[in-house]
C-alpha cells in the first residue's frame, strides 16, 4: 500500500468516525457514512466494497433516519403539547446548544440542547397549564424520544462501520 493511498484509507476511516459522531448530535450521520461509502468504492472501481454492501448500508440509514423522525413526531405527539411548547422546545434546544458548545469539550453541545428544550417547552406549558406536573410530560417525553432515537440511529452507524471495516479488511 501506497502513502498515498494509506492516507485516503485514513481520511475515509476518519469522515466514517465523524459520520457516527455526528449522529450523537442529531445529525444525519449514517448519510455521511453511506455517502463516504459511496465514494471509496467509485474510487477503488468497488474493489473491497461492492453494490451489494452500498445497498445495505443505504437501508440501514434510511431506516435509521426513519426511526429518527418518527421518535421526533412521536415524543411530542404523544402527549397533549402546545405548539408553541415544541417550537419553544426547538429554540430552547437550537440557543441553549449554540450556548454550551464551548464547554465539555462537544458535550456542551448535546447538554444544551437538552437542557435548552427542557426549559423552553417547560416554560411555555407552565404559563398555558399552570401546573407542574402536566407540563413536565412535555419536555420529559421529549428527552426520552430524543435519548432512544440517538441510541437507534448510533447503533445503525456502529453497525454500518463495522460492516464497512469486515469488507475492508477481509
């Protein structure tokens, strides 16, 4: 093996990495992988993977990402929420993850988002219901939906990686 070519096999093992890093931060990360994919197998002429595994793996994330959105709608959905508590939930989620990025080294990230929707929405179904304990499904329902659409969609990542480097290194 090349230099040069032990570098792009880094760099590809590397963006398959981020692709699975960056599903901890809800975004979609198996499209990364199954796009990195993609392109290492254009540019060894499908020599370690073949279309067989591109298929796969493109199955995977759309499940995956299926799985993703419905947990979303479904967290929310569920119980009676406002409108303006899941918007407040997206902006509490979007400012309090812009806020705490700096901290914890990226896990300021996904902290204040939690925290950030947790606040929002919780605000928001206190002034509307003006009870506690009500308003609390709201923004628990939430982080749960939130919590095992994140371990769904990074054991689908994991498992697409793993199938990447079994054909890789085989």
């Amino acid at each position: 093996m090349t230099p040069l070519e032990t570098a792009g096999l880094s760099l590809f093992i590397l963006v398959l990495f981020l692709g699975l890093f960056a599903t901890v931060f809800s975004f979609p990360g198996t499209v990364i992988i199954v796009a990195a994919v993609v392109l290492y197998s254009v540019l060894t002429g499908f020599e370690k993977i073949g279309l067989l595994i591109i298929l796969i793996l493109l199955i995977l994330s759309i499940l995956a990402e299926a799985i993703d959105f419905a947990l979303g709608m479904a967290g929310a959905a569920r119980i009676d929420s406002s409108r303006r508590a899941v918007s407040a939930a997206v902006a509490g989620g979007c400012a309090g993850a812009v806020i705490m990025t700096p901290f914890l080294l990226g896990l300021g990230t996904l902290l204040g988002m939690f925290f950030g929707g947790l606040i929002g929405s919780l605000s928001v179904e206190l002034i509307r219901q003006r009870n506690m304990k009500p308003s609390l499904r709201l923004p628990f329902a939430s982080i749960l939906s939130r919590v095992f659409a994140i371990v769904v969609k990074g054991g689908a990542a994991t498992s697409m990686i793993i199938i990447v480097m079994l054909n890789i290194y085989s």
